[in-house]
C-alpha cells in the first residue's frame, strides 16, 4: 500500500500538534508557579454566613508577621468586600490568602491581570494564596454565570505599598 507524500506530512503534522498540546497541558498542570486550588477546603453553611465568625463581617485580617487573610462572600450580583466602592485593599510583597464563599449559587472569583482565579460554591470555601509584587488596581470579574445580572457582577481590588497599608491606611 502506498501513502501520498501529503498524507504523510499531514501525519506528521497531526502527532505534532497532539504532542504540543500535551505538552501544553502538562507544563500547565506542573509548571513552575501554577497550582491547582485543594478541595479539601473548610465546609460553611451557606445559610448563616453572617454568624459566621469570617464570614459574617468580611474583609481583610493581618494574619501574621507579612501575612494576610481575605474573607470574600459572593452573592448575587457583588462581592463582599469588593463591589460597590468597598475595594479589597491588600499590601504589596506579602502573602495573601483569599478566603472565598458564596450564599446562593455559584460564581465565579477572577481577579483581572493576575492568577488568582477560582469558583465559590455555596457550602464550600475556596482557599488561594497569592502574592501581588506590584502596586496597582484590579478588577474582579464573575466568570461563572450566576443569573440575569451577571453581567454587572464586578469588584476591585487595590494592592497598595506596604508602606502605606501600615501606615494607617488599611489596618
């Protein structure tokens, strides 16, 4: 059986791009500074988020000595802390872990320019730790749709010098 000389660059050029999109994949699942957020998070019940010791009043807690904590509920259509000129404001340089839930259904937790991105899940907190070099503003954008207003579904948040989140600023 003869194989046209097209057929089997056409051959070559399909294993190729398999191997190229495995690559891909696996340099993605493992490569340097990308992690896949745990499931085995804390359990909340979405029905009393405002007894809830985090939950009920959130925001950000200086959790140790460059460390902090972000406590966000998502409900339809906002953030808590995040939307409607409430910013998160966190420190450059340090780490920051975000702590994210919701009340109702699911949404979506993508802070804009960085990799900070995720799902809240009613009954399940999602735990990301992450770091913000640079000073700047950030938005925050719903990705999972969440109902007829997801659309407007959008925060921000606000990574100011360490100097100036200590001094009064933030804390």
């Amino acid at each position: 059986m003869k194989i046209h000389r097209f057929e089997k660059l056409w051959l070559a050029f399909s294993l190729l791009l398999i191997v190229g999109f495995i690559g891909t994949v696996t340099y993605g699942a493992v490569g340097e500074g990308i992690q896949m957020v745990s499931d085995d998070g804390d359990e909340v019940d979405p029905t009393k988020l405002d007894q809830h010791p985090k939950f009920g009043d959130p925001g950000v807690e200086k959790t140790g000595p460059n460390e902090y904590a972000v406590y966000v509920v998502a409900s339809q259509f906002q953030y808590t802390p995040g939307s409607f000129g409430n910013p998160i404001r966190v420190p450059t340089d340090a780490n920051v872990t975000f702590y994210v839930t919701t009340k109702d259904v699911i949404h979506g937790f993508d802070v804009a320019g960085t990799n900070l991105n995720t799902m809240a899940i009613p009954g399940q907190v999602a735990e990301v730790t992450v770091r913000f070099d640079e000073p700047g503003e950030y938005g925050i954008l719903c990705n999972e749709y969440c109902g007829s207003g997801h659309h407007g579904m959008e925060g921000k948040l606000v990574a100011v010098p360490k100097s100036q989140y200590e001094g009064g600023d933030g804390e």
